[in-house]
C-alpha cells in the first residue's frame, strides 16, 4: 500500500469485497496482510473464511480501513509476518495447504536483496505455491522474478488494474494436493540457473531456483510433490 498505488488501491478494494465471496470455496480461508515500509504493516485478515460468511460488513470494513496508500516499499517484514501466521493457522489446521499470492509495483528502500530472499526462503517452505506479481512498470522486475524463481511460484506482470484483476481470481481459485516438496537432483547444471515445468490445467510456466548440492558437481532443485 505504498504510495504509489494510491491509484490502483480503490479499484483492489472494491474487487476483494465483491468477488471474493463468489471465488472461495467451502473450507477455503483468506489472509490478507498489508504493507509498505520498515516497521508499516499488518494482518488484516487471518484464516478468513469468506465463502462461509454470511456478514461480509466486517471484512468489507477492514479492507476499507487497511488498504490505504502510505509510506515506502519494504519486503521483508510482510514475508515473516506470513511464515508467523501460517504457523498460528497450522495450530488449529494441520494438514492444511497454504498458497502466496504477492504483489508490488515498487522497488525494495528497506532491506537488501540478501534479507528479502532469506525471508522468502522461510515462507516458501510453508506454501504449496506462489504468484508474485509484478504491478505496473515501475517494479524490481528482476528480483521480483528471482522471488518467483526461489519460492518455485509464477511471476506475472500486470500493468494495470485490467490485466491485474483475472490474475487475482485466477489465483484465488487454483487448488494444490500438498504442501509437500521434494528434492530432484540434477545430472547436468540448467541454463540460467534455473528449471521449469508445465502445468497444464492451469496453462502456466513455473520457474524453480537451482542449487549446488555440496561436495559435488551436480546440482538440485526443489519441487512440489504433485
């Protein structure tokens, strides 16, 4: 919620209180947390579930009073606030599967590149998946595309609120079998450093991040189990 969306944030409010009731499905929950810089940001929904409610006044109200364009563009806090609310979420649902979805359209004036992907490195080991988006033309786009690379996730580029709202739903409907990964190792080291697949049902290209396996030549990558 920089300030920078203060365009965009009207429209994102008013997509989230009208289509998230008719996206969520009947034991699906919905966190939404807010940031913009060091120390600026906040749970504003946790383990929601939306498709459940029959008063959506208070969610409506939240969003309303949380999505709000202030301050600077900082990472690293939202990404620990995640991996500390799918663990307060795991105490009452442990077999629960949990997906990211996050979105920037500015460039990190907090932390450094080591901090944010060591952050992403903590969550991505809780999520069966990610979507990180890329919003308008003034984003990182190479980290924001490393950060899809590490946490083995789709980077869209989105550049307006036309293009950004089926991105949205889209993934709010996709569904992961498990929150299980699994290392592959490699016999030759991939162009680029990193490794793709196919989904097909989703018609998407997923990119995983590359790693050295110590002490050899070769090298891995971590997957989904599905």
């Amino acid at each position: 919620v920089s300030g920078s969306m203060c365009g965009e944030l009207p429209k994102i409010r008013e997509q989230l209180k009208k289509r998230l009731p008719t996206l969520m499905r009947l034991g699906d929950t919905l966190s939404i947390i807010w940031f913009s810089g060091r120390e600026q940001f906040g749970v504003l929904l946790e383990g929601e579930p939306i498709a459940q409610l029959t008063d959506l006044a208070r969610v409506n109200a939240a969003i309303d009073r949380w999505l709000r364009p202030q301050g600077s563009t900082g990472f690293v806090q939202p990404l620990q606030e995640a991996t500390k609310l799918i663990s307060r979420l795991k105490k009452n649902a442990a077999d629960s599967t949990f997906s990211l979805f996050f979105l920037s359209d500015g460039c990190d004036n907090c932390w450094s590149r080591a901090d944010i992907l060591s952050a992403l490195r903590n969550v991505s080991s809780e999520i069966a998946s990610s979507t990180i988006v890329e919003y308008g033309y003034y984003a990182d786009r190479p980290l924001l595309a490393l950060m899809a690379e590490q946490s083995g996730g789709t980077h869209i580029f989105a550049e307006h609120f036309d293009k950004f709202e089926p991105v949205l739903e889209a993934s709010l409907q996709k569904r992961s079998t498990s929150s299980k990964k699994r290392q592959i190792g490699l016999w030759e080291n991939p162009i680029g450093g990193f490794v793709w697949s196919i989904d097909t049902s989703q018609k998407e290209l997923v990119t995983y991040a590359v790693e050295a396996m110590p002490y050899t030549e070769n090298s891995k990558v971590t997957v989904p189990e599905d």
